[in-house]
C-alpha cells in the first residue's frame, strides 16, 4: 500500500458515515440523531415485550424523612455562620418546603409495589430515572419483582440513574420531546406526585394530548391533595371558560397509593 492510500484513509471523509460522530453532532444531522433516539428505546421495549406502562412523575428533589431533615440541619448550620447570606436562606427555605413533601417518596414507592403485585406482568413502571420520587417508583416496582423502565435526560446538572431500574431498560435521551414520546406510546395511566416545572410540563403536556384526541382517555391522577390544591387551580380555568367544566375532571386528586391504585382498577375493572 503507498503512502498515498494510507493517508487517504485516514481522512474524515473516508470514514463510514454511520461509524463517524463527528458526523452525527453536525446541527445538519439532527433528524438523524433523533430517529435514533426515537428507534433504540423502541428497539429494547419491543425485545422486553413491553406493551403497557404506569408512568409516575414527581419531584427529583423529594427525598426520604431522614435525609430531608439532613438537609434542613445542614442548612440551620451554615446559616448560623452568615446569617445574612440570601442564598442560604433560600436553602433553608428549599430544605424545609421539602421536608413537607417526604411521605410521598414512600407513597411513590408503595404505589408502584401494588401495582406490580396486584396486576401482575401487565404494567411495567416508568419513569424519568432519575433521584427522588422517580427513584421511589422505580425502586417500588424493582423490589416486588416488576418491570421498573427509566428514561433519563442529559442536563446541565448531571442526573444520574436511579439504582432500581430492570438491567438495559435504563435509556438517556438528549430530546426532551422524543423522551415524551416513549413516556406517553405506551402509558395506561399517569400518577403525578408533587413536583416542580418537569413534572407540570409532562402533565399538562399529557393533559393536553388526551383532551385534543392524540392520546386515548386514560386515568390521570394527582397525588397529594394539599399540594396539587395549593398549586394547581384546574377547575379555576373553567370558571373562565378557557377549559371546559367536563375538562376539570381531567384529574383525580387522591393523598395515597391505594386511593391512586383504586382509580386505575375501577377504570380497567381490575379485580
């Protein structure tokens, strides 16, 4: 082989197109990258055989009791410090507003387990696969033997996967759109714990597709009465006629899992 050929290649432009990255992150390929995105989840849930989901949303940031009182301790400490520090009293308020929400990483948890445990293989759990109530959903399902699906996204701040999702059934998007779209192909209903922008994005999001017939009615269900009735005033819309009132009821407000389970059996008339 000459010098000539050896170096032809070696030029990027010899190399096989779908092998070249450097290719593939170009702004022109960007609907490439997405029908990837698109396909390989795709490709996994079909070799899974999964048909049907429960996807639970909520807050990355909601923890269980005790690390949530670490949090308010540490903040307390490092506010005595520089008591006049904005930031850390911000902290401090973040730190004790979560603390309000701690029962629900374990109704997140206990939801997903009666789930599994009462509908057998026939839904497996989604979520966003990250921390917080994503990973007490995930963790419900995983430890009482379902399917527990992450759908993780890249952000500014690292969200890793949670530690409880079924072996490669754990994906990482870049698009935010084409994660809702596997959130949503498969769902059979959705069970919304408190959260922050994500989660009201994703519910209204879904609110949306059910109300304008892209998505077959399915259960949608709030968790938390106090919180969803401190921040979400639906029926209020209604009141202005920008929705319907028959679309106020677009939502069941329940406080625990098996008031949330109990909407999906009567629905699905599951024993």
């Amino acid at each position: 082989m000459s010098k000539e050929q050896d170096a032809i290649e070696h030029e990027d432009s010899y190399i096989k197109a779908y092998e070249d990255i450097h290719l593939l992150k170009q702004d022109v390929m960007r609907p490439v990258r997405m029908e990837l995105e698109v396909m390989k989840p795709e490709l996994y849930l079909q070799k899974f055989n999964i048909k049907e989901t429960i996807v639970c949303f909520g807050s990355a940031r909601v923890r269980e009791e005790k690390e949530a009182q670490g949090k308010i301790k540490a903040a307390k400490e490092a506010l005595a410090k520089n008591p006049s520090d904005v930031n850390l009293q911000n902290r401090l308020y973040e730190a004790e507003g979560l603390a309000k929400l701690t029962k629900y990483y374990e109704e997140a948890r206990r939801f997903a387990k009666i789930a599994v445990q009462r509908a057998g293989d026939r839904f497996a759990v989604v979520t966003g696969g990250g921390p917080g109530l994503m990973e007490a959903a995930n963790r419900g399902a995983f430890e009482n033997g379902g399917r527990s699906i992450g759908m993780n996204i890249t952000l500014p701040h690292e969200q890793r996967p949670n530690p409880y999702i079924t072996k490669n059934l754990a994906f990482l998007f870049h698009y935010f759109a084409i994660r809702k779209l596997h959130l949503v192909m498969r769902a059979k209903a959705f069970v919304v714990f408190p959260g922050g922008f994500g989660t009201f994005d994703e519910l209204f999001e879904i609110l949306t597709l059910v109300k304008t017939g892209k998505k077959q009615e399915i259960p949608i269900v709030l968790v938390g009465k106090q919180f969803w009735g401190d921040v979400v005033n639906i029926k209020g819309l209604s009141s202005y006629g920008v929705i319907s009132p028959e679309e106020a009821e677009a939502c069941t407000v329940v406080e625990t899992a098996e008031e949330a389970w109990d909407v999906l059996a009567k629905f699905y008339k599951l024993k």
